[in-house]
C-alpha cells in the first residue's frame, strides 16, 4: 500500500470508531483510562527498552542534551504520565453536557448539547509523554485520536501505542480509536493534512515552525498558538516590591515556556525607583538586559540596546527587554500592538487602573498583581492542557477537555412544522 | 493609492477603531441602531433613487428576475430593513457577559468574559439589506466590520452605507467602526484575505461558490456553511399522517433554501403504505421525485431514477431523492455518509429510537418530529441570524451575536508567583 493509501486507511478507520465511541458511556471510557495507566506502569521495562534504541540513536546523532533529556523515559517518568492517565480520569466528562435549553412558543423543544469533535490530529516533537497524555485526553472527550510523534522519539512512541491499545482491546472502546502514524516520511504529515473530510481538528504541538507548517498547509481547522510575547506593566501606582517579585518570577521561574515575559513595561514615574533593583535581581538570576534609551540612561552599565525586532521577539531564554512608557495608555498600545494576545500583565494597587488594563489589552489572558507564568489548564483548574491557544475562535488560552467538544441542537417536536 | 494599499488602510481603519468600539457602553450601542434605523427609513427617498441605478444596470444586463427581485429596493423592504436594526438594538447584550467564575487554592479569582472579536469582514452577494443587517449585528457585539457587497448592487450598498454612516457620526461609536469596500475589482476581496494581522474572522454569505472561494484563499478564520443536505427518516414507528406533513412542509414550504429537505428515508416496513400518498402530495405541489429501487417498485409512473450522485446534492429546488432502508441504523449510515451535517429529522412515536437517532446523527440540529425548516436563528429564538454554521468549530448550526464574540480570562491577584 502506498503512503497516501495507507494515511487515508487510518484516518477512515479513526471516524469510523468515533461514530462508536461517540456513544459509549462515561464510566467505560474512565476504565478504559485505569487500564491504560494500569499498562503504562506494567510494560514500563519494555518502554524503556524501546525508549533506549531512540537514546542511542539521539547519542549517535549528537543531539543537543535538552532534546536527549525531553526524550528520555525512567521508571519516574512513566509514572507520572500513568498518573497524569489516572488524573484524566478523573475529571469531569465534558460529553452529553447540557449547555442550554429553549422552549419556544410553538412547543418545540431545544437542548444544545456537548459532543465530541470526532476525530482529533495531533502533531508533535519529541516527547514521548505527548502519546499517552493526548491519547488519554482524546479517549475521555469521546474523541478518535490520530497521533503523530517526532522521528526522534518513534521506537518509544511506537512503545506505548502499543501498551495503550492493548489494555483499550480489554475494554468495550474501539480500538481503533487510538491511530498512530509510524512513517517518519515527512510526505505523512502532508497525506494527512489533506484529509480535511475525515479530520475534524489538528492541534500542532511543538515549535514554531512545526505550528506554521501545519496552519498554512492544511483546510482543517487548526488551534495553535504561535507565540507567548508576555508582558508585565508596573505602574505608578505600583507596590513596588510585589512589582520586583513578579517580575522575577515571570521572567526567570522557567524562561524557556510561552507565559514567561519577555518585555517588561515601566511607567517613567517609578522607573528610577523601581529599575536599580529589579534590574539587579534579574541580572543574578543570569538574565540579559536590553533596554530602550530612557532605561540605558538610567542605568549606565550592562544594558544592551534594544532595537525594535526586541518588541517582537519571544526569547523563550534568559533575556528581557525593557522599556520605559507615560502611563497605561502608552503601555496598552505597546501591548497591543507589539505582543502575541497570549499574557500580560500590570502590577497597580488602583483599581480604576487595573479594570482599564483588563478591558483594554487585547489578549487570552490578563493579569492584575500576578505573573503571567499561571496561563497553563492546570493553574486555571482545567485539570489538563491540550495546549495554549492564542486564536480567538473556538478556545482561546489554556484549552483542555471542552476544546475538544463541540455541541449540537437536539430538537424534540410534536409535528410542528413552519408556517 | 493602489488597490492595495487602499484595503490596507480600511482594515486598519478598522482594527483601530475597534478597540475603541470595544470599549463603549451598551447604551450607546443600542443608540446608534435605534439612529441608525431612522436614517434609513428617513433616507429612503435616496436610497431608493440610488437601487434605480442598479436596477437599471441589471435590466441592461439582463439578469435573470429572481436576481432582479433580490436586487430590489421599496418602502417596504426598506422599512423592513429599519426595523431589523431596531430589533437588534432590543437584543440582549452579548459583550462583557461573565461566561464562568474560577476561583483557585492561591487565591487567584479568574473571570472569564465574553468579548468581542473585533474586526469582522462580511463578504455578500447581492441582497442590499445584508449591509445593514451585517453592520447591525457588528456595532451590537462591538467589532468593526468590513462589507464587501456585490457588484450588482454597488450603488445601493454605497447608499446604505453613507446613511448608516451619517447616523453614526451623531454618536460617541467611532465612524471608522464601518467600512464599505466600494471596489468592485475581484481583485480586492483578494487584498482583504490577505489581511490575516488585521481581521479577527470573515464570513462568506452567499452560494456555495463565494464560500469555497473564500475559504481557500485565507488564512482568517472563515466560519462557513457549504451545503444543506438535509433528510427526513419516516420510521415504522411514526404517526404518518405527521410524517406526511412534516415531509411536505420540510421539502416544498421553501424550496430554495439550506435547511429544506433534499432527500426522504423511509423504513421499508411502511414504505407502501407512506409512499403513495406522500408523493402524490409532493407531485401535487410540483415537486419531481427521484427514487432507489424500491421506490420505483413501489410506484411504478413518474419517479425518475436516482443515481448515486443524488445522495451528495442539494437540489435547493422542487426535486427530491428519496430511499427504502431497512431501519433506524440504515438511515443514521446514510445521513451520516451523504448529509452535510446540517439539519436532519426523523419521525416516530418511539421515544428510545428518537434519542438513537439524536445520539447518533452527527449533524448540527437534530429533530425528533419536525420539520427541518426550523433551523434558523429567528426560529431558535437568537433575535438574529449571522448565518448557519455546518463547521463545528467555534459555532455550529444558527450563529447569533455570540458567534460574533470571543472571551479573555481577566485573572486578579494580590502578588501571587509561580512556585
């Protein structure tokens, strides 16, 4: 069979079992769950077995030691991805959820009402955890998944597709339900992004570039977020310690993630109070400084100069630019204009100000008095995380089980018709 | 300033002022709608001096007289224009609604707030009421909206627009929140779905050409409906004569329109005592009918042959397919392959087979004992129609002024970091 052929198999296979599984009940679905946490932790020699010949092909390769460590699996590990299966089972089924109900005059009743989307893409690097977590995500929203793991990491995935769908086989869950794309010919990604009649949604998990690739060669639809440029805004009215503290912890708590900040705002009135310090925090944790002219006169040593591309930039590193504004409105243009819409921030102790904040910055998430480093499914309550979607239509921020639901309208009558 | 340049600059326009329009209160909202529906009426005069040239247009042309009549402007349908501005005024306010209330362990309160999208691109054919129903339900949900009409009706859009405009200028909206692209260059819809940094979404109104065409040429979020190819299944266990004028009202009542019925499924176990009498209705009022087999078995004069491409096609017309299946799953198999996940029905009196059919039937509405015909926003109760969604993203079946909108998470703290 040939690539296209064998893509479209399993993508026909994958709807076909979600017209089944749209419809199994709740508590399966959780078992189905236990089971295959159950497996994980059971077959975790095996795992590591298949996750070895992945290493040694990395170590061949000399991959960066952040890639080798993202693919390595231990027994700690499995654990956790058994656990974060279990915790999935846990939460609420979003499935069958009554959203709303109309009565209207002529007698017809009307219940909007969560399904599922059917069938889910998802696309990855290299971690191999991505497998389970989003085949436990996929199976308790009642969704058929299509999973496609990085060539880096294919012996492991290829691992614990297997040990899922062997404990799915002892449940009343389509097995087929679970797909994944063996091929590391890049040609796949491409067969399946045609598919848009059998797919119902792609959600690209991974670097920019993979995100790109993906929104601008498919007609499925795709949620993805491109980029995390977060700010932090630390007004006049600021509690300039909570200021420093926050500021801190966005930048520097784990620089390499999409809510970290990446510029931070100051209004002119406290910048020669609030920047000695806070500079000289940032610049102990290791973090370079690039600051705009009003920062670098300020603080004559160790700024670099920021040049425009810095407004735009995502470092997902150890470097913050900085810049000096007149007041909220100036840092509310900025925001809008120079960041992703993913998380901003302002640190006042006025309300009026924090409310303009909230109502005017443009993006998925906005914070008073708190860092952006909490745009995640987990810190909201979500219980899981898809992803971070900074797309406005359908999810927009941190996207967990509803975003994987849509709803329809289920219409009871007693003949009516329209006149 | 080339063609280019010039959409570029309404998009921005556009963007622009819609942070403003974002911010405004309901009230004055609502008191341009009620403005603006008094301009038209009070402008009818100009309006209608304006339709005259089109309509020349279109006699020089020759256009068919359906196109004519939809081009065609009077006191009534102006009138009816006017008071389709006022209804949504009276509309329920979707911006600023508090969609859900998160509060967190570390005493983050999280809201999460309906807002809208912000720049909305409505791309039409030629029905010249469509540029101020659009415009009204844009300044409602607070977006700037960008209208792009046909050619045909140029210079009563033209029209139209100036007087909405007018109105607007008497209030604290800003004008800029209404753009008419007046180019009747094709090549300027290209220019405007190019501009994916400035709109938030477009929506194609129209055949299903204007919809595929704009669907493939963007990388803005299209929120579409391509076909309506909706069935009623006639179960043995329905009461025929409700069947009957279910099947009647759902195909001839309005022929021409997405949520008519395109093909009737009748379980065999009462297909002859049903068939006769349904057809003759349905012939009685013009309709030709294409049937299987069976069918034709059945009744042996004037059913034409259905072939296998009737199944994918939306008459939009007086023509009906319809099929003998031999139960419940046969129909839900048939719907699922060959429907366009629009609207669907079944009747019955078995309430356990109604629920399968609900359960099972992956379409936006679905009915238990009543006419297709219901799915509209008017009908759902909405108080407006966008249109009606056959994507299951973001909005699915009638889309309303909450499909126009989407939602920030505002996060309040008192200084809490990421540990």
């Amino acid at each position: 069979m040939n690539l296209s052929a064998h893509i479209s198999k399993i993508a026909r296979a994958a709807k076909q079992s979600s017209l089944k599984l749209a419809l199994t009940p709740t508590a399966e679905r959780n078992r189905a769950l236990l089971l295959m946490a159950k497996a994980l932790e059971a077959d975790s020699g095996y795992i590591m077995a298949e996750n070895a010949k992945d290493l040694a092909e990395a170590r061949r390769l000399r991959y960066a030691p952040a890639l080798v460590d993202r693919l390595t699996l231990d027994p700690k590990r499995i654990k956790d991805m058994a656990d974060g299966v279990r915790a999935t089972a846990g939460l609420k089924d979003p499935v069958g959820q009554l959203l709303e109900t109309i009565k209207r005059p002529n007698g017809l009743l009307i219940k909007k009402i969560r399904v599922p989307l059917g069938v889910v893409g998802i696309i990855y690097e290299s971690r191999p955890n991505v497998t389970s977590d989003c085949a436990a995500l996929c199976i308790k929203s009642a969704n058929a998944a299509i999973l496609k793991g990085g060539r880096e990491a294919i012996h492991s995935n290829k691992a614990i597709f297997k040990v899922l769908k062997r404990a799915l086989a002892k449940t009343k869950i389509p097995v087929e339900a679970l797909q994944l794309i063996e091929s590391v010919d890049r040609q796949a990604v491409h067969e399946l992004l045609r598919l848009e009649h059998l797919l119902d949604m792609i959600v690209p998990r991974g670097g920019e570039d993979l995100i790109r690739f993906v929104a601008e060669n498919t007609r499925i639809p795709v949620v993805k977020h491109f980029q995390g440029i977060c700010h932090v805004y630390v007004s006049k009215k600021a509690d300039l310690d909570m200021a420093r503290n926050i500021t801190m912890n966005a930048k520097t708590q784990k620089p390499g993630v999409c809510n970290a900040m990446e510029t931070l705002l100051v209004d002119q009135a406290v910048a020669k109070k609030f920047l000695p310090a806070a500079i000289a925090d940032l610049k102990n944790a290791g973090c370079e400084i690039r600051g705009d002219q009003a920062v670098r006169s300020l603080i004559k040593v160790g700024i670099k100069k920021a040049t425009p591309k810095d407004w735009h930039t995502e470092y997902l590193d150890l470097i913050l630019s900085v810049k000096v504004v007149n007041g909220l409105q100036e840092a509310v243009a900025h925001i809008n204009n120079y960041g992703s819409h993913h998380s901003d921030a302002i640190v006042t102790r006025d309300q009026k100000e924090a409310q303009a904040f909230l109502d005017q910055v443009d993006s998925a998430c906005v914070y008073v008095n708190a860092s952006t480093r909490f745009t995640d499914g987990f810190e909201f309550g979500f219980g899981a995380e898809v992803g971070i979607s900074t797309d406005k239509l359908h999810v927009r921020g941190p996207m967990a089980l509803d975003g994987l639901t849509t709803y329809k309208y289920e219409v009871y009558g007693s003949g009516q018709v329209r006149t």
